[in-house]
C-alpha cells in the first residue's frame, strides 16, 4: 500500500485536494498529527484496505508539527510505502483567500508574518516532496484534473447517480441536486387494498407505473436526465443527486424511483437507489 502524505502551505487548498482525492475513491485522513503518522502507516498497511490512502498534516497540528520531518524519517525506517504532496501558492493568492474566509493563519495573526514562518519551516519538507501542485491559478475542476495526472490516477470518468424517494411531509431531500414532485400522480393511499404496501409490492409498483400520466412523466423525466447527466459530468460533478418526492415517501416516489433507475441503467449509468421514508410510515 501507498500512502500520499499531502502538506504544504496553509491556504493552498489542502481541504480541496483531500475532499478530491476521496471523490477519486482515496480513503482520506485530515489534520493527523505527525507523531501518528507512522501508527496511521502501520495500521493502514495490516489492515488490507484495498483503496488507496492519504492524509493531511500540516500547520494546524501547532507545535506537534515540529516533529514531521522526525515522523518521515521513521516512516522509511519502518519501509513504510509514502510519497508526499506538496501544495504551494503565490504569496497574494495566499492572503486573499485568507482575507475571504476571514480566517487566521495557523501561525500567527498576522497572515503576512504566518506565510513567511510557514514557508521556512516547510523549505525542506518541499524539497523533500514527489509531487508539488502549485493552486494560484487553479478552478476546483482543473485541480481535479491536475492530481488525475499528477498521481497517474486511473479515472473512468463516470458521473454516479443517486436516485433516492423521499416524503415532502418528512421534510425535502436537502442534499438534492434535481428534485422531482410526483404527488401529482395518483396515489395508492386512496385504494384499501394498496394504503399499507410501500411502492416495492408489485400491487403497487403496477398502479402506479402503469397510469398513462406516469409513462408519460418517465419518459420526459428520462429524456432530461439523458440530456443533462453527460453536462454535469462535462462540468466535473462525480455525483448526481436525484430526489423523487411524494407526500410520505411511502407509495408513488418510491415506484418511481425504481423505474426511473431501471431505465437508466439501460444507459449505462452508475445508478443507486434509496429510499429515505420508506420505513416510516
């Protein structure tokens, strides 16, 4: 197993990079101070974790950081597998970021005085380093790109597709990209025999399905996804957050989640179902 150690200056994007990285399937640790660092190797290394791993360390640990370059010299006693990333930016990109998030720099209070101290403490570190990623000029999506190539990282470039039911009355789908109402549908709770079987049985999947408005709603529901999945995936989205919403979460979302899966599928997407409400009915 490898490990990516990734360190580098304070407001270069170390938080971007690490988020990236477990987008791109790492298994990912932030802010491990350095004297860990070789427990994390050991633990990460008998574990037969299959993904890869990375981990952030820098500034933020204060005085604990002073013992990183003591924490990689044990990592190649112990003949532990690791290559670090450096992040670097421009001195001015540095302090605006700063001064847009309002934040103090770890060393300091003084965000000019913290990027010097920063810098001299980390000289050897960087020269250390496998990889340096300068971030002054970079988008979220060209940084992306940049560690694709950087790490030689296999990259099938698939948009995945979460499809999940959801009750309006349990409150919306705060994480969804695309929301769907479908409490225009006709609705099982109505009919005696279908009120308490959930849109799974087969009895109700049918009723709901097969009415002439719901094929016509899948089609053109289909026909909008199909056009705009390729665009998100050409924006650099890896995951695409589909909410279909009905009163309770119970009947006709949950039947239209899995038909609405089912035919994507047929594309070829990478399709998963939820369904939030369904137990609580």
């Amino acid at each position: 197993m490898e490990i990516l150690v990734i360190t580098g200056m304070s407001g270069a994007g170390k938080s971007k990079t690490l988020n990236q990285l477990e987008d791109l399937g790492y298994f990912a640790m932030d802010n491990l101070p350095p004297q860990l660092l070789p427990k994390f190797a050991e633990i990460a290394s008998s574990s037969n974790y299959e993904n890869k791993v990375c981990v952030v360390v820098d500034a933020r640990s204060g005085l604990f950081f002073q013992n990183f370059s003591k924490s990689l010299q044990e990592m190649k006693k112990l003949n532990f597998n690791y290559k670090i990333l450096f992040l670097d930016a421009d001195e001015d990109v540095i302090i605006n970021r700063y001064k847009e998030l309002r934040r103090p720099h770890p060393l300091s209070k003084s965000i000019v005085k913290g990027y010097n101290l920063e810098k001299e403490i980390l000289k050897d570190i960087k020269k250390d380093a496998n990889y340096i990623i300068d971030t002054s000029n970079f988008t979220d999506k060209q940084l992306r790109q940049k560690l694709i190539e950087t790490l030689e990282l296999e990259n099938d470039g698939d948009i995945k597709v979460s499809i999940c039911s959801f009750g309006f009355k349990n409150g919306i789908l705060l994480d969804g990209d695309l929301i769907f109402d479908v409490r225009f549908l006709p609705n099982p709770y109505y009919i005696d025999e279908l009120k308490k079987l959930n849109g799974e049985n087969p009895k109700t999947r049918d009723y709901v399905i097969n009415k002439e408005v719901t094929q016509n709603f899948l089609d053109k529901a289909v026909d909008m996804l199909n056009f705009l999945i390729p665009n998100y995936k050409k924006e650099g989205k890896s995951i695409l957050v589909v909410g279909i919403g009905c009163t309770g979460g119970f009947h006709r979302s949950v039947a239209i989640a899995n038909e609405l899966g089912k035919r994507l599928k047929n594309k070829d997407y990478k399709i998963s179902i939820s369904h939030r409400d369904v137990n609580k009915h």
